[in-house]
C-alpha cells in the first residue's frame, strides 16, 4: 500500500497560532503586519478582478450532489468583463503575481505550515500593492485551487479527462461521503461568504468619492485603520479554506470524517471573527455614506441658493433643482389627471403651494375657489399652482399616508408634485430656512425668471384673491395704498348681504366672542338704543378664530333667540379670522409697525380682543367709527343717555365714537398675540396697539379643544 503524506488538521494548526498569538499581544502583531506593507504608489483597479473571483466562488459554492450542481439553474447576468482591454491587460501583469500566491497557499497549507506565518509569507510578497489589491490578488489564488476542485466535481461525470483527474484528486470518493461531509462544506460556504462580503466592503470604502469625502475625515480615516486587521484576518481565513481542500484531497474523506466536528467549530470561529470585523466595517462605511450624503446635501442647498441669487433666463433649471432634474414627468396636471413636464411651467409665474400632508379644508376649499374664478374670469391670470408636499423623512412611508397623499391630491385642480419622495432633504432644509415654512400652507411665488418675487403670497391671496396677480410685494405694497379702514375691507369676498347692506348706508355692527350671556345683553341693548336713535341697524355674529364648535353653538342659540344675523357655514367664519390674520401677517411682512400705521392698530386691536371675550365693531356703511371690547363697547350703549344730546349735532356715529373713545374701563384685558410656531415668520419685538409699549414675550402651550381640528387631522 502506497505511504500518503499526511497534512496536519485545521485544529493543530489553530492550536499553534493560538500559542504564537499567546506570545504576543495584538499591537504587537499588528506592527509586524504594518511592516509588510511598503506601497510603490501604483493604483490597481481590483473591481473587474474581483467580480471575476467572485463568480468562480459563487459557482463553486459546495453543493456537493453531481445530479444536484448539474441541474441548478446559474444566473447568466454578469457582464463579461475579461473582454475588455483594460481588464486583459491588468491580468497579465498580474498573472505571474497570482500564480505565485497561488503556488505558497497551495504548498504551505499542504506541508502544515503555520497560518500566520503563511499569512505573513502573503502580505511581504504583495509588499508594494494597496491593501485592497492585497486581498483581491490572494482571493484569485484561492479561486484557482478551489474553482479547480469544485470543476472537476460537477464536470467529472461527463467529461473523461475530468474524470481522470478527479480520481487522482479522490474527488469521487469525497462525494460518496457528501452527506457526513455537509456541515464542514456549510462551514466553508459560510466563511468564503464572510470573506467575500469584507473584501466587497473593504473595495467600496476604497472606491468612496473624494469629492465629498477625505481621507482625513473622521469616519473615513477611522475605517481605513482596520483594513490593514480586516485584510490580514480574511487573508488567514483564505489559507484555512485552502487548508481543508488540501486535506480533503490529501489525506482522504475518511480521516476529514474523524476530525470533522472540530475542525467544522473552528471554521464557524473564525467565520464569526470575520463576521464581527465585517459588521465593525460596516458601521464605519454607514458613517461615511452618512457624512457624504450630508456633503452632497450641502453642496444641494448651497447650489440652489446659488441658483435663487443669480439671474436666469427663464424658471427651468431652479424648478428641476426644488422638484426634481432627474424624474422626467415629475408633475401631475390636477384638471387632466395625468403627469406631466416641468416644461409646462416654462416662462410662467408658479406659485409653489408649499404644506404638510394635513392642509385645511376650508383653507384648500376657499384657494380652490379662488383658483377657479381665475380660470374662467375674462381677464384669465396667467400664473400656474404647483403643491409641493413636505413630509418628514424620519417617518416610514405607510400605505396609510400615501393614501392620504393621493385623497389630498385628487382634490387639487392645479399642478402637483407626483410624489412627496421627489422633494429631496436638502430642498426640504431649504424650504424651512430660506422660506420659513413651518407647518402652515405657505405660497411662494416665482415670476417666469424663477425670481422670488413674494416669500408668501398666501396672505395677499386671502386678502384680495387673484386681484392680487402678480404676486410680488410690490404689487402687495401698492393694494395696500389702495386700502382705508372701512368694513369692506373685512367682509370684502365674504358675504354679499353685508356689502349690499353698505350701499345701502345702513347701520352694521360685527360682532363676536362665545359668552352668550353678553352677546343677549349687547343685541338686545344695540336694538333698544338704535330704535330710539331711529337708526337702521343690522348686527352680524362673526364667531371667534378658535373654539369652532362653540362658535357653532353660539350660532345655533343666536338663530333660535332670533338675536342677529349670523353665517351658518362655518368657513365664511374660518376665512374672516384667517383674512384678518394676513391682513396682519401682510404688513408685519412688509415691514409696517402700529405706531406708523393705523390700519395695522386697528386690526391688531381686533385680533387681540378676540383673544379676551366679546368685541364689536360698529360702522355705517363703509365707515367704521368703533372698535372695541366688549368692556367698552356694552358700556357705551347702556350709558346711551349720557351721550345721546349729541347725537342731534354730531350725529350718531360721531357722537357714538367719541364717547367710547373717552370711556376708560377698568375691566379693559391685556393686549395678546398668539403666533403658533407652524406659521414661520415670527416678528422679534411687538408694539401694543391701545398703548403703544413694547409687549412683554412669553412662551406658551395652547390647546383649544377644537373636536373639528382633530377630527380633520385623524
């Protein structure tokens, strides 16, 4: 019988490098593996070479059963890139360098040569390439030795020259032992498949973009110092692998068997090693994609600041910048239902309709009406809408929300963004630093240059509709010369009876609040007083900004009491107090401050006694002649004797006016504004409109109640 060179077991050889590495702690070893690596400077791009490794090792995977290897199905999807020149020519110069590797693994793992050293023996010989070159060039020695061995086994059956080295290797005799066999080649498979996957990480870290990230940068730097551990880990791993092949065909399956269980737990240790340096790689290359992602955000943003600054010929390259330069139809036409170009927008004023997922109602129904009385005016608006959803990309993207996405959309008769994804993180930031978008529907308008021409107009489209066309704070500027301190101002676009009831001369009082037991006393005083004015009055209950369904009760007493007449749809209320409210906004916008402009007093007066009770304003026909809180405004009526001598010489406005102008109650509230965080621009200081003194500022936490408001959010 024939003597057989008997190769050493996987476990003496782990038991020798675990004696080495006992002599000598980590930092030390490291330094001896830092010491093999003396690069010349030349760059190798081990891309094409690796997918090449990567194919051997992926059909040579041990399926171990001929009939099984010859049946399954290969994916045929690689693209063949030994074809190109570049890639030929990188192999032949490193033919001669993986053939020599090839020959040490194969030769050392035969003779029981230490791994470590053997590891070593690699590194010196590829002294003078990168680390990643290292790795790959020792990975396609392996490939050659094993794709050979697992050749022969699916080929061995059909092909007589296989056959006859396949018996010379006992490749026959180590697949009749498949079965007791198997969990060694699983424990192989799952290491080769560690070391492929750490090979895969260590290329991509090397192959990051310079542009947005340097290797001095914290998290590219601090994965570039473990290559050096995680190339030397899976470089052993390489030689263990070649050292059961050897095994396999040197000393035969029967004497594998015997070792199996040992040797199968010592190729899943150093699998798990490899795993746990694969995960710690990972972690690093997270970071990296993170900070590039946060470089390319930035570059992002500053390009379309760049884009808003300088002069354009007309709105394309800053509409692809905030929507999207790659998505060809990004847009969906709302009267056609279908997508679109941006090309649609071309040269055209776009008012971006910028919201969360949770717009209003009223507010979408009121800008939805006003869009369309532009569509079919015959002075037809030349300016075009475009939503452009805002969504937190910290939250997971459910079927819910695209649901309440595309229920949102389907309602909107202009253009929308097809797609709330289209709208990138860095035009988002944009968005809430430049724009000040918080929450609140915000409408910022560009003239057909792509020029910023208003940074909201959503206040000037409450106020004056499309009226208010262009859009820009110059035409804003120039509504507002055109606008006094009289009633239409307030109901203008509202209610019809109410103007009518201004031409008319009549008597009008707003009025509003939710204490009912005042709103009796003040109608029922108003009445009394204006019959023995014999005046004709008309009393309007305009409900308060907030505490909607109180405000509906109210109205619902009022009409019942017969006490006034009142709006019984609750938008014509919402929309009051919101045109109020960018009446306000409007001016703060433009720069205007209460002690400068009485028109800005007067609705700041208003707005605050919404805040504090009951309130009324009194006027006849355009001409508002009070505006108080119910403190002064009930007095004024029920002390009608103490002034009403005057009336015959002053008239009854004037005599009105001047007594409550002279009344100082006691009970007069504190002046207060409420700026929810959600409306973006927030002015730093306010003056008072009673007293004119800088207000004191505080921060407050509100919730009203509102059933309505939540049950339109759920």
């Amino acid at each position: 019988m024939a003597s057989r060179t008997i190769a050493p077991s996987l476990q003496q050889l782990i038991k020798g490098e675990r004696s080495m590495i006992a002599m000598s702690d980590e930092n030390s070893m490291m330094k001896q593996i830092l010491a093999t690596h003396t690069p010349d400077g030349r760059e190798v791009d081990v891309k094409p070479l690796f997918q090449l490794v990567e194919d051997i090792l992926s059909r040579a995977s041990p399926a171990v059963d001929p009939l099984f290897v010859s049946s399954q199905t290969r994916k045929e999807t690689w693209e063949d890139e030994t074809q190109h020149t570049s890639f030929i020519a990188m192999l032949e110069a490193l033919s001669f360098t993986i053939d020599r590797v090839a020959c040490e693994i194969q030769y050392k793992s035969s003779a029981g040569g230490d791994a470590h050293t053997t590891t070593v023996s690699i590194l010196n010989n590829l002294a003078s390439f990168p680390w990643e070159a290292k790795l790959v060039i020792t990975l396609a020695a392996f490939a050659l030795s094993y794709g050979e061995f697992w050749l022969l086994a699916q080929i061995y059956s059909s092909n007589q020259l296989a056959k006859s080295v396949a018996i010379l290797k006992q490749v026959p005799t180590i697949l009749e032992h498949s079965a007791l066999l198997k969990p060694r080649f699983d424990a192989l498979n799952n290491l080769i498949k560690a070391m492929m996957d750490v090979t895969k990480s260590i290329i991509e870290l090397k192959g990051l973009p310079s542009m947005y990230i340097s290797k001095d940068s914290a998290p590219l730097s601090t994965a570039l110092s473990h290559i050096p551990t995680a190339v030397y880990w899976t470089i052993r791993a390489v030689v263990a692998c070649a050292t059961q092949i050897s095994s396999l065909s040197s000393v035969g399956p029967e004497h594998a068997i015997m070792a199996g269980a040992t040797e199968t737990w010592e190729l899943s240790t150093l699998a798990h090693k490899i795993r746990n340096i694969l995960d710690h790689l990972n972690k690093q290359l997270a970071l990296c994609y993170k900070y590039i992602e946060e470089n390319i955000d930035l570059e992002t943003y500053q390009m379309l600041q760049n884009l808003l600054d300088s002069v354009q010929i007309d709105n394309m390259k800053i509409l692809k910048a905030l929507i999207s330069a790659k998505e060809d139809l990004p847009l969906l036409d709302g009267s056609t239902k279908r997508r679109v170009n941006l090309e649609a927008l071309r040269r055209k004023n776009v008012l971006l309709l910028i919201s969360s997922l949770d717009f209003p109602r009223d507010e979408l129904s009121i800008l939805e009406q006003i869009y369309s009385e532009s569509r079919v005016s015959s002075s037809r608006m030349e300016y075009e809408i475009v939503w452009i959803p805002i969504v937190d990309r910290s939250v997971i993207w459910t079927e819910s929300l695209q649901k309440q996405f595309e229920t949102l959309q389907a309602t909107m008769p202009w253009y929308s963004v097809y797609s709330p994804s289209l709208i990138q993180k860095p035009v988002i930031r944009f968005i809430r630093e430049k724009w000040h978008f918080r929450n609140k529907p915000i409408l910022v308008v560009l003239d057909p240059q792509g020029k910023v021409v208003s940074p909201n107009a959503i206040h000037m489209m409450w106020i004056w509709g499309s009226t208010a066309f262009p859009f820009t704070s110059l035409r804003e500027e120039a509504l507002w010369r055109e606008e006094t301190w009289k009633l239409e101002l307030l109901v203008d676009g509202i209610d019809p009876t109410i103007l009518n009831w201004i031409k008319e001369g009549k008597f009008i009082y707003l009025y509003g609040g939710t204490d009912m037991e005042w709103i009796r006393k003040f109608t029922t005083t108003a009445r009394t007083v204006a019959s023995i004015a014999r005046i004709p009055l008309e009393l309007v209950y305009v409900g308060k900004s907030t505490k909607r369904e109180q405000v509906r009760k109210c109205t619902t007493a009022i009409t019942v009491e017969k006490l006034s007449y009142c709006w019984q749809d609750l938008a014509m209320v919402w929309f009051f107090w919101t045109r109020l409210e960018s009446m306000m906004f409007s001016k703060i916008q433009l720069g205007n401050t209460v002690d400068v402009d009485p028109m800005l007093r007067e609705i700041k007066k208003l707005l605050s006694y919404d805040k504090e009770g009951g309130w009324a304003i009194l006027s006849k026909g355009s001409f508002v002649f009070v505006n108080g809180h119910s403190s002064s405004v009930l007095p004024t009526f029920t002390e009608y004797d103490a002034w009403k001598e005057y009336v015959p010489q002053k008239g009854f406005e004037i005599a009105c006016m001047d007594y409550h102008n002279g009344l100082r109650p006691d009970s007069l509230p504190c002046c207060r504004f409420e700026f929810a965080t959600a409306v973006g621009r927030i002015p730093e200081t306010m003056k008072c409109p009673e007293c004119l003194r800088i207000m004191e500022k505080y921060m407050s936490f509100l919730c009203c109640h509102d059933e309505s408001t939540i049950n339109a959010l759920i």
